[in-house]
C-alpha cells in the first residue's frame, strides 16, 4: 500500500530523526537517492557529458537539488544551477562548485541545452503556485526537450491537498523522500507529478502509524476481497438488491445489474421498471415488481442508477437495516439526517456534479479540491463517500485515511460505467465488506477492468463490466 502524510507530519519525522543523525545526513540521504534516479532517467552510460540544470530555491529542496548536482558532477556531467530564491543553501552550493559545477550566466541559454533539469524551486511547504519571477524559468524548463525531475514535490503544487492555485512546472518525473505526499496522489496536482519514485531516508520508524492518505495495491485488494469457499452458497456469498432504471433509462438497470453479477454477488434481486431488459441480459436475475421491502432478502441495496424522480423508493431503501449504496437519481435531493439517522453503513458515490449539489458549491470547486470535498461530504452525512473522477477518492465518517484509487484511465468517461462501479460496489458490500472498502476495491477492480478492455482504446460500460472476472483473477493470482 502506498501512504501518504501532509507536510507537518512529514517535518516532525523528519525534525525527531534529524536529532538521532549527525548534521546534513537526512539531506544527503535524500540527494545520494536522487541522484541515483536521475542517474536512471539519464540512461546507462549518457551521465558522463550529460547537461544538467539545477532551478534551486531557497529551502531544503533546494538544498538537495545541490547537493544531487555535485554528486551528479563528479559523474562527470556537466552541471549548472540556477538560484531562484532569496538564498542559496551555502552547503549545497559550495559541494556543486568543489565538484566543478557552476552558476548560470544565463539561465534560458543553459536551459536550452539540458538533458535534465532538476525542479527544487519549492518544496512541501509552498502555497499558491510559483512566484512571478520563477514562471518564464518553469516555462522554458517544460519547453526545453529535457527530463524534468521534480524534487520530492512538484513546484507550484499544494503538498497536502493536490490543488494547483497558480502556476506549477509539470514534471516528467517526482523523486519524492521518505513518504508519499497527499498531493502526489489527487489531481489535479497528480497530472503535474509524472512517474512517482520513493527514496527511503529512513523516515518510516518516525512516522505515525496511520496516514492521512494511502492507495491499495493488488496485494492489498486480493487480501480484501471475498473468496466463496467448500461450504458457500448464494446467500454466504452475498444477495444484492437494485434499485435502478426508469423507462427512460432502462440500461442503467442492466448495467448496475451487470456489475453486481461480474462482481461476485451470489444473486441479484432487481426492483424496478426494467425488469424485462435485465431478464433479457441476465436471466439469472431475481426480478421483482416491488415495493423493495416485499423483494425477498437482501444482504444489501444499491438504488439511484437511472430512477429518475423517485424519492419515495431512495427513502424505502434507507429505512432498511442493511448497508446501502445511494448513487445518481438516488443521490437527488438527499437529506444528510436521513443518512446520518440510519444504523447499517451507507455508501455514497457522486461525480462532482453531483457532489457539488450536495454541498451547494460549483462543479469547478469540487475538482480543484477533491480532497476537502469527499471529507465535506463524509462528515456532512456520517457516510462513506466514494466520490468519483479523474482520481476516485474513497473517505470514511470516521475520519480515517482517504483512499485513492491508482488505477482509474479516463476511458472510463463513458455512459454507463458509474452504474457498474454502483452494482460491483454493492455486491461487495452485500459479501460482508466494511464501505470504505467495498468502495476502494470496486473502484480498483473497476478501473482494472477498463484498463484491460480499452488497451488505450475507446470502451463502453458493457466491456468494463465483462472484463470485470478478468481482472479480479488478474488481482487475485498476481504474485
């Protein structure tokens, strides 16, 4: 799994480990392992005569930016630093000049040459972008052709939110030290990072035990997931309730249902107008007229995908004892003490759009800052949130860890897909798993799935859900 921690967290580690250590070893910790990455980025044999650009601030970024270039140097690559604060680190610099590198006369000319050009102009503890005399330098390091590095932290980037509130330099690469920071994981800051590397300085025993962010792996799910065994049956496995479709909009019905079936549910009880589409798709559905309290037994419910205007069906569902999941229509209009009054688990899953009419705010607020928004929103209805987008987010009432799901493509921008993630999520639930993780895990499996089936190529909602066993095996099998 990966963890996260927000910059204060991340400086009292590194402030109670810089006490155990003689002066300037955490720094040159972190510049020996960004050197060696830079070393790779470079390629074998291409260090020796390589240009090097160094944007150096003013704070221990900076410093490691320098202290990287000497190592750098004395590879033989040819390495020019360009001061961009109101000071340099003296250390850094004077190890860059005893290694024979220098300081740019001009830094556009030295930029123009680069091979790479290391970003250590802010680091985690900058706010609001880039400062107006560093914006023509991070635009012609993005315009130079060279490897951009970022230094544990993209410039111009919000560590601990994933906001962008200014101009940022766009990185090919982060080296980042110690532990992933939150905004290295949410976009829109996570367009910004490029290929994530992390360099162990040691910081692990210092650090709090639980993160404020974290992203699953596939060992993580495949030990999540729920596995039938000799002795199971469709009820041990989980039966699914949906609560779905509309004569407008009866595939939303079939693709919930979809999900739920390739998902694992042990059976699916339909509730709604569509009954005879989802017979027609999936004959083993158990379709009923309704009302859902007179459907059968259930282990869960999802309803929302597609109803249209039927608040009276959202309400029935919430007045069962069993967890929901509440998503699209169902998310119309929601009252926050409905939600909160209820004892089983609920699970929410808005886009932004939708996110933004339960807070009341606009669309473009909710995506320049996702992470405050699904917390909003999980304490708002003492529910799990699993708000979904360029970087799905899941968040618990309880305040715990936000997971981030790694493995979402924006091929997934399609008709129909958030009605699979609905009916795969609730059969996770309907199977026994917490919400968080039943949102985490379908969210993983969902984007798995797209990735399988696209191949970088347009897909459908229907591919994503067949694909769905595939990568549940692909998850479960992996070493």
């Amino acid at each position: 799994m990966r963890t996260a921690h927000r910059a204060e967290t991340v400086r009292a580690a590194e402030a109670a480990l810089m006490a155990r250590l003689p002066e300037g070893a955490l720094m040159q910790r972190a510049a020996a392992g960004l050197a060696a990455a830079c070393c790779s980025l470079l390629g074998k044999g291409r260090v020796y005569g390589a240009r090097v650009v160094l944007l150096v601030g003013s704070g221990d970024n900076g410093g490691d930016a320098l202290y990287a270039g000497a190592r750098l140097a004395r590879r033989g690559a040819g390495v020019t630093a360009v001061p961009l604060g109101t000071r340099t680190h003296p250390g850094g610099l004077a190890a860059l000049r005893a290694a024979g590198g220098r300081i740019a006369d001009d830094p556009f000319d030295a930029l123009a040459v680069a091979d790479l050009v290391l970003d250590g102009i802010t680091g985690i503890g900058g706010r609001g972008g880039l400062r107006p005399d560093a914006v023509p330098v991070a635009r012609a390091a993005r315009g130079s052709g060279a490897v951009v590095v970022a230094v544990d932290l993209p410039s111009g980037v919000d560590a601990d939110t994933g906001e962008v509130a200014g101009e940022a330099l766009r990185a090919d690469a982060t080296i980042t030290f110690g532990t992933y920071k939150p905004g290295l994981l949410i976009d829109p800051a996570r367009e910004y990072a490029g290929a994530l590397r992390l360099v162990d300085i040691g910081l692990a025993p210092v650090l709090p035990g639980v993160p404020d962010v974290e992203a699953l792996q596939h060992q993580d799910v495949a030990w999540l997931l729920p596995v039938p065994g000799a002795e199971s049956d469709k009820y041990r496995r989980g039966v699914l309730g949906v609560v779905a479709g509309s004569a407008r909009y009866p595939g939303a019905a079939v693709l919930a249902v979809a999900g739920a079936l390739r998902g694992g549910a042990g059976a699916v009880r339909y509730v709604g107008p569509a009954g005879d589409a989802v017979i027609a798709a999936h004959p083993e559905t158990l379709v009923h007229a309704g009302p859902p309290s007179k459907a059968g037994r259930v282990q869960a419910w999802v309803v929302g995908p597609g109803l249209g205007d039927a608040p009276s069906l959202v309400t029935e569902v919430l007045a069962s004892d069993v967890p929901v999941l509440v998503d699209a229509d169902g998310l119309r209009g929601l009252d926050p003490a409905a939600v909160r009054a209820r004892t089983a688990p609920t699970l929410l899953t808005p886009h932004a759009g939708e996110a933004a009419a339960l807070l009341g705010v606009a669309r473009e607020a909710v995506e320049a800052g996702r992470l405050g928004a699904v917390r909003e929103l999980a304490a708002r209805f003492g529910a799990t949130v699993l708000l979904k987008g360029s970087t799905t987010l899941v968040c618990g009432p309880d305040g715990g860890p936000v997971r981030v799901n790694p493995t979402g493509t924006p091929w997934l921008a399609t008709a129909g897909s958030g009605d699979v993630l609905s009916g795969l999520a609730g059969s996770l639930l309907a199977a026994g798993l917490p919400a968080v993780d039943a949102g985490s895990c379908g969210a993983y499996l969902h984007g798995l799935a797209a990735r399988r089936a696209s191949s970088g190529a347009p897909l459908t909602a229907t591919q994503v859900a067949d694909s769905l066993p595939a990568a549940w095996h692909d998850v479960t099998t992996t070493p």
